[in-house]
C-alpha cells in the first residue's frame, strides 16, 4: 500500500483560496494552527512552488518560525531545476516523487500543484478550513473542482469550519 495523501486548503465560504490578485489577507493568522497540527500529523509537508514562495515573502516571522520547528519534512514541487529551496526542505519534480518522502503527506498548494496530484490519483482526503467571508472572484483550489462527498463537518471557537472529504 502507498503513501496516504492528504490536500488541505484554507479557503473562503464561496470557495476561493485567494482573491483575483492574489491575496490571502482574508485568511486570519488564527487559522495557522489549525495548519501547523495538520503537519504534525504527517511525515510530510508538500507545498507547491507558489505557496512556498509567498509563505517566505508575506508570513509573519512568528509564523515561518512555527512552521520551520515542525519535525515534519517539507517537500516544494517546482520544475524549475535551477530552483534550490531554503535549507531544511526538499525539491521535488512531481507529485511522485514529492510522496516517496513519507507514508503520510499532507499537501497544501494552489489550483497547479492540486491539479496534478488529483491527475496523478495520488489524493485520498481532502481537508478544507472554510472561512466564513465571500470574496466573490479568485483562485479556486483545482481549477475543475473534483466531485467530493463530505465525511465530516466542525464548526471551530473561530467561527470556521473544518471539513473532511473524499472522491465521490
């Protein structure tokens, strides 16, 4: 049996995971725990290129502070080969060889990185942190949503939602 992988998103109630420009400024910092306790859940942390960069160029210190103590591997998938992470992480190719890191991976990236694990039938859950703010335009997590059938649903103290789902 292979690696069980899991994609997180945090995203708004309509479903955006950023707005047109780009911007995650809808995304409380509170949530960042809920994401922390996920990693530490798993052997590996796969973030995609663009997340990776924008985590390192507008998170909090405090925040890439509690990501980098994480024991968990932190794999970034960029096929840019001249692309060389911060120390303590790991390039990876692709999907592939993003999962033979670990048994138990966690991804969280946007519509490209999520569209080629789903292509790949390489993700078994999906967690998704819903904020409860409409954004109304942006970036959804796939660009062709993937039919998903809701194993549970929580509403957290913050007034999020935290959901688990499977393929349909």
């Amino acid at each position: 049996m292979g690696p069980v992988v899991t994609s997180y998103n945090v995203i708004s109630e309509d479903g955006y995971i950023t707005d047109r420009n780009r911007d995650e400024s809808f995304i409380p910092d509170a949530t960042w725990g809920e994401f922390i306790k996920l990693i530490k859940d798993n052997d590996v942390v796969v973030l995609g290129r663009k997340s990776y960069d924008e985590m390192y160029k507008g998170y909090s210190p405090q925040l890439i502070k509690e990501f980098e103590e994480t024991k968990t591997k932190k794999v970034i998938v960029s096929r840019d080969l001249s692309f060389e992470p911060k120390s303590g992480h790991v390039k990876a190719a692709s999907p592939e060889e993003a999962i033979s890191h670990g048994s138990k991976i966690l991804i969280s990236g946007g519509p490209s990185l999520n569209s080629a694990f789903l292509a790949a039938g390489l993700i078994d859950h999906f967690i998704r942190l819903i904020i409860p703010v409409n954004i109304g335009d942006g970036l959804k997590p796939f660009p062709q949503e993937p039919k998903l059938v809701v194993e549970s649903s929580q509403r957290l103290k913050d007034g999020t939602t935290l959901e688990t789902y499977s393929l349909s």
